[in-house]
C-alpha cells in the first residue's frame, strides 16, 4: 500500500482524525474516504461547489480569484468554491502535493526531529550573483525584511530558519507546513530591501498624529492590493510587502508615539 511505503504520509494521516486544517486545505475523514475543500468553504453545502478531479488540482492551485498566477503556493490566496473527494492514501498524498508542493515531506521531517533548517545567515552567506548582495542586511534590517516578507498576510509557512534578534514562527500564527529555508520570493525582496537600504536617506519631520495617519493609510494599501499586481513584482511602489516593510520600519516610532499620548 502506497501509505506503507511513504513514512510521511503514514505519519500525517494518522494526525487527521476526523479532520485537520493543512493551511487552507480542510480535510475530513468519512466513509473510508478523504473530502477536501477550502477551509472557508467549511460550513457550505457540497452541491454549492465545484467537484474537482485529482488531475485538476494543480492547475487550480496556480492561480488566484482574479486569475493572476500564484509563484508562492504557501500564499493565502488559494481559491475557494471547490471540493475533492479522494478514496485513499495515495491520493490524498498526490492532492496534497499539488496544493502544497513539498509540504508532507517537510512536516514530517520536523516530526522527525531531523529537519535541514538553514539560517539567514548561513543561506545568504552562500549566495552569488545578483542575491549576494542579500547577506549585506544587518540582523536589525534582515529581521524588518523577514516580518515584512513573511508575513501571514503573504505566506501561511511557518518559518523555522531566523536571524539574530527574531525567532521562529510557531504553527498558532501560520500552519502546519514548515519553511526550512528563505525561498525565491523572499530571496528577491531581500535583494531589493537591501537596495533600498542603500539610497541615501530622506529625513522627515512628523507629529505624532501624522505618524498614526501614516500608518492608517499604509495599513488601508497593504489590505487592498491592485489585483493586476504581480506578487514578485516587488519594483512596484505598491507592492503590499514592500508597504509592510514601511510598516515594520514605523514600529519604535509607534512605540514612541503611544508612550507620548499615555504621559
């Protein structure tokens, strides 16, 4: 059985139960098969959502609502409206796998106690070419670029490889698939992010009410991304995780602010 042959599915299925939320993926156990369907689709009617085939999948895990391509599969924006019924092990493994490339293997190896976590220093360390630039982030700025990156907001993993001054993501804040390494996506925001490091400085003078509408307004963009926004473009201005960076960077200056107004 092909559920024998893989450890790792072996283990994860018998961590269903009745069932188990696999980042945006909600399966369930019943009648000695697996029904999967987007966890926000949990309380709809079966008959309400499209039935997919297991060859389908992939091809519906690429792209978004609005039809733009998703590079990062970890990334909360898996569309909603289907459900799939699988009749064994193999392919709930195969299901998975095309949600969720890689995942099962990954969250079994942290299981194990065995995972090949690299660091961000230790991973950019080893760079060339154009991301060798990556390892000249600071641990204050490397740590403002992974908040802003890996965000929930933009990535469901949880992140187990840190930097200095920040730690590890834990699974109440993203999900069960871990990240064991800083990914493309992350690798060319950390290559722009630090670019940015690199202009020379604007200096701004603002009141602590300009600080809280600033943020406001930040807060309001990284929430209504343009939807013809390639989500790896991050030369664009509006890039929600570049806006998020911004974010990260106003934080002690928040801190300030309220410390301000509670004297």
């Amino acid at each position: 059985m092909a559920d024998l042959e893989n450890p790792a599915l072996k283990h994860f299925i018998a961590q269903i139960g009745t069932e188990l939320v696999f980042a945006q993926v909600l399966i369930r156990r019943s009648d000695g098969n697996y029904h999967l369907r987007h966890v926000e689709d949990r309380e709809q009617l079966a008959e309400s959502l499209r039935e997919l085939r297991l060859p389908e999948v992939r091809s519906w895990a690429q792209h978004t609502e609005a039809g733009a391509f998703r590079p990062l599969k970890s990334a909360p924006n898996l569309k909603r409206g289907w459900r799939l019924v699988v009749a064994d092990a193999e392919g709930l493994g195969m299901a998975l796998d095309a949600f969720y490339p890689g995942a099962i293997a990954d969250w079994h190896a942290v299981r194990a106690g065995n995972p090949s976590v690299t660091d961000f220093r230790e991973f950019t360390g080893r760079q060339s070419g154009m991301y060798r630039i990556t390892a000249m982030l600071n641990d204050a700025q490397a740590g403002r670029v992974i908040e802003a990156c890996c965000n929930r907001k933009f990535c469901l993993k949880q992140r187990l490889w840190t930097v200095a001054g920040l730690g590890a993501d834990s699974v109440e804040t993203k999900s069960l698939i871990p990240c064991l390494e800083p990914c493309a996506v992350f690798m060319e925001f950390a290559r722009k992010a630090m670019r940015m490091e690199q202009q020379e400085k604007l200096r701004w003078d603002l009141a602590p009410d300009e600080v809280k509408t600033l943020e406001a307004v930040l807060k309001e963009g990284v929430n209504q991304t343009d939807a013809s926004l390639r989500e790896g473009d991050v030369g664009a201005a509006n890039n929600p995780r570049r806006i998020q960076l911004v974010l990260e960077k106003l934080k002690p200056l928040l801190t300030l602010t309220n410390r301000d107004n509670d004297v």
